[in-house]
C-alpha cells in the first residue's frame, strides 16, 4: 500500500533535474486514511471491546484475591476453578455478542 503511495508522485516531477522524493503530510493522511478505512467501527467490535475491558477488570488483583483461599472445589483450588469458569464464561460471552451481531443490524 505505501509502496502505491510512493509511485504515484508525479512523474513529471521525477523527470525534472531537480527531484527530491520526499514523504510530505499529504502522502502519510492518505496512507493513515486507507487503513483506517479498513477498520470498522461498528457495533459488534464496540461490544467486544466491552467484553475485553470486562474480562481485564475481572481478572485483575483486588478479584484474584478474592478467590486466593484454601479452599477446594471439586478437589480444584478455588483460585484455579474460578481462572478457568471464568475463562469459559469470556469465550462463551464473546460468542454470543459474535452470533448476535451477525443478526441485527448497525444502529
């Protein structure tokens, strides 16, 4: 893509005596505007961004320790069965904003 950019200064002014390629603002707008172009700010990724921000909040420090205790759970410490159940509870939350979004459309 940036090689693109790069060729499409104009030729004339390569064939001038003085030419000097230079990446001006202009060609690096254009080049940030193509790829930003790509990303789509639609609803589902604002969901999954929430997801992400929920599962980083809920696997932090001040609720890790809330499970560090000598307790067993189905002979799993209690730290370890709550890592993994919530793990599964993110896969299957992400999974189901995925499906739901392929359903409705963009507000």
């Amino acid at each position: 893509m940036a090689q693109a950019l790069l060729t499409s200064i104009d030729f004339k002014r390569r064939e001038s005596q003085n030419y000097r390629p230079e990446i001006s603002f202009f060609y690096i707008s254009k080049l940030v505007n193509s790829i930003g172009s790509k990303i789509e700010n639609t609803l589902k990724s604002q969901r999954l961004w929430g997801v992400f921000l929920l599962g980083f909040f809920l696997l932090n420090y001040p609720f890790l320790m809330l499970y560090n205790k000598d307790l067993m759970i189905l002979d799993i410490p209690v730290l370890y069965f709550y890592i993994f159940l919530f793990l599964f509870g993110m896969i299957l939350l992400s999974r189901f904003v995925i499906k739901k979004s392929k359903n409705e459309t963009d507000a």
